[in-house]
C-alpha cells in the first residue's frame, strides 16, 4: 500500500512546489466528492462534472504591498501558469476565477471557491466569511484549479476566530450578521447581506480590521 500512496504524495509534493516558486503564498489540495450536492451557480449534470474533476488546488496570496489589480493579475497569470502544467501532463483542468458569476442574482459562482479554500487547508473560516490563514490572516484572492490529477489532500483546520466580533462590529455598510459556528454557517445569507456588501467596489474593512492580518514585505 505504501507503495502505492508514494507516487501520488510526490506528484503532490511537484506541484505544491511548482506553484509556491511562482511567487503563491499557500496552496492546498482537497477533494470534490464532499461538495458534490453543494449549490453552484449553473445548472449542470453533477454526475458527469465530478467524474471529470476529482480534485480542487487553492492558491491564496496575501494582498502585501501591491495594487490591488496587480495582485489580480498575478493570481491570474499563476493559475494560467498551472493550467499548463497540469495540461502538458493530459490532465482535465478548469479555472475558478473568484470574479466569475454564473447567477449574477444570487451571486453565485459555478462552486464556492471559500468552501474549496477551507477544504484545502488554506485556513478557516471567519465571521466575515473570509478565509483566515494563521500565517497570513485574511487571504486576499483566492483562485481554484479543477483536476483530475490524482493528488493527496490537505487537511481542514479549526476555526480559531473565538468571541471575536470586530469584523461585524467595523462593517460599515451592516452587512455582516453574528452567527456562531465552528466550521462554516449553514448558510451564506445567514452572515452575509451580499446586497449590502461593497467588497466588491473596493471594500476591505472586514479584512483590514481582523486581528490576525499580518504585515508581510
């Protein structure tokens, strides 16, 4: 058995390590299978689309002292930098951008990239619905890549946001609500008003104010 296992925690290991010399603060690796029944953002045969993909890569990179667009395209141009290497292996690939919305009403993405982020270790998730890394806090883009290269999977991490509120507190739109869980709400619209919501005009107060943001060069 061990021998078995081996080859695929080295593949692991290349790609982790392909993807952290491009500059990507974190990756993680987790299976699709438990996000099989989760809500996405098109109507699609579920049967087929996890039979093509079996496995989720997350990078995450901390906003550091970049414009945010130049961050962007940094993500962007890693990913692209992965697709082709998984490719030139034959490999299924699909890129989860974290701007991409299928159902503009809802907002809705085709599956949830926090959800893959929180799977893959990356870190946990916060009151704000931020994926908060012990290394980083608060992580800035996230960006996905759907496989079918077969790969070791990272482990989830607890939640360690505790009795903290600040991020409910500092919002100043109101649109984050106190929902105490430990692993994520059963609901986004249980946390979250994503019509209050301008983080997508350039809001980062609920990032900005979190106790584990950490200044990194």
């Amino acid at each position: 058995m061990e021998n078995l296992i081996k080859p695929v925690q080295d593949e692991t290991t290349t790609i982790k390590t392909f993807i952290k010399n491009l500059g990507v603060d974190l990756v993680g690796v987790t299976r699709l299978e438990p996000y099989k029944e989760m809500i996405m953002g098109i109507n699609t045969d579920r049967d087929e689309f996890f039979q093509r993909y079996q496995n989720a890569i997350v990078l995450g990179c901390h906003l550091k002292d970049k414009p945010a667009i130049e961050m962007n395209l940094f993500m962007e141009r890693a990913a692209f930098e992965v697709m082709t290497y998984l490719e030139d292996k034959g490999k299924n690939v699909l890129i989860i951008h974290p701007e991409d919305e299928y159902d503009p009403v809802k907002r809705l993405g085709l599956i949830s990239l926090k959800a893959l982020a929180r799977g893959a270790g990356l870190g946990w998730q916060g009151r704000s619905l931020l994926i908060i890394s012990p290394q980083i806090g608060p992580i800035y883009r996230c960006i996905g890549l759907l496989t079918d290269m077969e790969l070791t999977p990272d482990e989830s991490m607890p939640n360690h946001c505790g009795d903290c509120t600040q991020c409910i507190d500092k919002c100043p739109h109101h649109a984050l609500k106190y929902v105490r869980f430990e692993d994520h709400p059963a609901s986004r619209e249980d946390v979250l008003d994503v019509r209050a919501c301008r983080g997508d005009k350039g809001c980062n107060v609920c990032l900005a104010v979190c106790p584990w943001i950490k200044n990194l060069n």
